[in-house]
C-alpha cells in the first residue's frame, strides 16, 4: 500500500524556520513534490524534485525555501526558512510515477505564521 506521510508543520513567527517531512512507502517514485493550499486559495506548486535529485522550486519561495531528496529513505524534506504570514496554508507531500502514470497525496500539514 503506498502511502505519503508528512511531519514537520506547526505555529512559527514570521522569519522564523520550519522543515517538513515526507516519509513515502510503498514504491519507489519519479517526481515528488511539495504543493500547499491556503483558506480560500487553490492549491499551489512549491517544489519539485526529480529521482535524480533535479529541483525547482517556484518564485514566491525561491531563495527561502529548499526541497532535499533522501533517495535511501524514500523521504524528501522542505525545508523553509525566513518564514512569513503569507506561507500559512496546509502543505502536501506529493508524488508521481512515470510507468505507469500515478500519483499519489499525503494528508498534509498545517503550517501556521503569526506577525
């Protein structure tokens, strides 16, 4: 049975730091992903890295935000620095395979900012 388990969120301060966990079982996978959905808001991409270990990680995050893959574990991690009120929102641990075509969502994590 595959499953996707995130850890990790929490109330933080605005510039404070939070790093989140995806403990993936089940199978291997390609891309994993971190998307996040606010109140109200769609859900949204935030990173992504590839079996490879390739990232990207979308503007509003860039520069504070890291995605990291620890393949041997089957976790990936996002860690989240300088934090601001605006980042509120539940973040989802996501994944996909490429053969066949899959994916697969964690019951997410609720990371809070306060001003």
């Amino acid at each position: 049975q595959v499953q996707l388990v995130e850890s990790g969120g929490g109330l933080v301060q605005a510039g404070g730091s939070l790093r989140l966990s995806c403990a993936a079982s089940g199978r291997r996978f390609d891309d994993m992903d971190w998307y996040r959905q606010a109140p109200g808001k769609q859900r949204e991409l935030v990173a992504t890295i590839t079996r490879g270990g390739t990232t990207n990680v979308v503007d509003f995050a860039a520069g504070r935000f890291t995605i990291s893959r620890d393949s041997a574990k089957n976790m990936i991690y996002l860690q989240m620095n300088n934090l601001k009120p605006e980042d509120t929102a539940v973040y989802f641990c996501h994944a996909v395979t490429m053969n066949p075509p899959l994916d697969y969502w964690g019951q997410g994590t609720q990371v809070t900012v306060t001003s």
